[in-house]
C-alpha cells in the first residue's frame, strides 16, 4: 500500500472527467487500497481517484466514527434524487476552506464493489452528501464551483498565498 499525492486546488486536473472503469481486478484493487490509506491518513471521509490523479471512476468513502467502516464505489451511478438540503462541505484538495453547498437529500446510487458485483445504496445525510462530493470529483467538478465567483476568486488567492508559503519553506 502506498498514500497518493492529492491534487490541490486550482489545478486543471481536477477538471478532468473520469473514464469509466473497463474491468474490476487486481489494479483497480490496488488503487482502492491506496486510496484508502490515503484518505485515512488525510483524516478524509472519502476520496475521489480525480483528487491522486487517476482518471477513473472510482471513489472510496467512511464516515464511520471508528474509521472502519470502508465502502466502494466503482462506477456509480445516481438512479434517483429526492429533496434539498443544505451542507456545510470541506475537501481535502481545497485546505481549510468550508461552506454551504445545496446538494439532494436522499439519493439512490448504483455501483460496482471491489468484487465486481453491483451494489445499490440509499443514502441520506452526511452519507448523501458525501457521495454527491465525491460523484462531481469524476465529473470533474469542485464544491467550491458552486459558490459565488468574488468567494472563489478569494479561495484561489488564498491557497495560492499558502502555497507560496509552503514553496519557500521546502527551498530554504
Ligand atoms: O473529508 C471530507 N469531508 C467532507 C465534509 C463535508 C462534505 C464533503 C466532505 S468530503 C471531504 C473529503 C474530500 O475532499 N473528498 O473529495
Ligand atoms: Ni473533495
């Protein structure tokens, strides 16, 4: 196993859309489990193969307390969007920044597992929202997309001032 490097916000990678996986076997498996450790390791509840730079549909999510509680999502699919919520999101490749986003209230998604075999989830809550999260990362879509332009013009400057930041500790 091995923790990914994840994509930070603006980088036009983040934008790509995902490919559909062609095959669940041994490589998508390794990915998962990468992507995983990688999540847990970035105290994440879930992550989108967009974010370590792999362009396919792949996303795994826990939101469980004890983080033991792994699931998989491979090519999933929204098969139906029921009410409005309003949420509080973060991401792990926009640091530090929160805010509310409108996402549906409960949803039915379709995917496959690690074993290649179709799964179908109802999800409401933190759950929903996470999935939905996770769904625009292959879409190529970042939460803070849906905020006005002035609040993502000042989210770019301020992670660009902290990447500076970090740029001129590592060359010192
Ligand atoms: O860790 C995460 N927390 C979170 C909180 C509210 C709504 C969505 C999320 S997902 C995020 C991890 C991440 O960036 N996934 O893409
Ligand atoms: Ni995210």
């Amino acid at each position: 196993m091995s923790i990914l490097n994840i994509l930070q916000h603006p980088d036009d990678r983040l934008h790509i859309p995902a490919k559909p996986v062609a095959h669940v076997g041994e490589v998508i498996r390794q990915l998962v489990a990468d992507m995983a450790e990688t999540m847990y390791s970035a105290s994440g509840i879930g992550l989108a193969a967009t974010q370590v730079n792999v362009s396919e549909r792949v996303i795994v999510i826990d939101i469980s307390d004890a983080r033991d509680d792994l699931l998989v999502l491979i090519n999933p699919e929204i098969q139906l969007k029921e009410g409005k919520v309003l949420f509080e999101e973060g991401c792990l490749s926009v640091p530090g920044v929160y805010d509310q986003v409108e996402r549906s209230e409960r949803i039915m998604v379709q995917a496959l597992n690690t074993k290649d075999e179709l799964i179908n989830i109802e999800a409401t809550g933190l759950l929903s929202v996470c999935i939905q999260h996770e769904i625009d990362h292959l879409d190529g879509k970042i939460f803070v997309e849906y905020l006005s332009r002035l609040k993502q013009d000042r989210i770019i400057k301020k992670l660009r001032k902290n990447q500076r930041g970090l740029d001129q500790r590592e060359a010192t």
